[in-house]
C-alpha cells in the first residue's frame, strides 16, 4: 500500500513538471508591461496558450470597460504561431441576433515593429470580447493581451 501510494505520488510529480515543461506562455515581466504600455497605467493582463489541435478552435473571453475612460489594448504576438486570427467584439452594439460589432481584426490591422497590435479606444462600451480563432494544425505559440487606460483628464 505504502509503495503505490509512494508510486502515485512520484508519477503526478513527474507529469506536472511534463505540463510545465511544455507551457508556451511565460509571465510577462513588469520592465517589458511598461515598455509596451508606455504613458498608460496597467490594468490588467492575461496570457494564452495556443495548443496544436485537430479541428479549428476559438478561445474567447471577455473584458469589462468603464465609460470615461480612454483604454489602451495591446496584443504581444511576437510567440503567436500563423494561423491565428485576433478579433475583439464590442457587445453593447448588437448587429442582429448574437452578432456584435467588429472593433478589431489581426488579418486587416497593421503589426507594429515589436510584434504587437495596439488598439487605442476612447469611451467604448461596457464590455468588450476577445476570440482568438485557431486554424486546425497551427503550431504551439502564445498570445499576451494587455489592458491599459488613461483618464481623460490625465492623458499625457
């Protein structure tokens, strides 16, 4: 009893640090947030796996905005593998039943020379969706989303 307890102990060990090995997304450094953030403060941040699959996925998530507020959204795709499509969604302005109007799409936007595609947005709706759509078969990447905001007053 003792050695299978010892024998489940060690195995979840061992396929944690297997999980852990193969995560694409690091923590993003506070020197780099600030870099990409440049005169906006911090408000959030999130990093997403992109995992190799067989069928087309779509990661999604959404974001909660205050009005008065200019936001600055920042997408680090320098580790995003092709085959990605980014599209953020505002869902206050509804076209149709569950259609939202279209803020921001990566086939048609510009990158920017770091690697990042920066939205600046002044008073948008309350919230805001992000979808990530992954073809099938795209290679193992990461995606970082960075959310930052200015008061109106304090722009600088």
């Amino acid at each position: 009893m003792l050695l299978k307890s010892a024998s489940i102990l060690l195995l979840s060990f061992f396929l944690l640090g297997i999980n852990t090995s193969f995560s694409q997304c690091e923590k993003l450094k506070k020197k780099k947030l600030y870099q990409l953030l440049g005169a906006a403060e911090c408000d959030n941040y999130r990093s997403t796996d992109i995992k190799t699959h067989e069928n087309t996925l779509k990661y999604e998530y959404q974001i909660n905005l205050f009005k008065g507020v200019v936001y600055k959204l920042i997408f680090d795709v320098s580790d995003m593998p092709e085959g990605v499509i980014i599209r953020l969604y505002d869902l206050g302005k509804k076209r149709g039943a569950g259609k939202f109007e279209e803020v921001f799409n990566s086939e048609t936007a510009k990158k920017m020379e770091n690697d990042t595609y920066e939205i600046t947005m002044e008073f948008p709706q309350r919230k805001m969706m992000v979808s990530y759509n992954i073809i099938n078969n795209t290679k193992p990447g990461c995606v970082a989303f960075i959310l930052g905001y200015y008061f109106k007053n304090r722009i600088r």
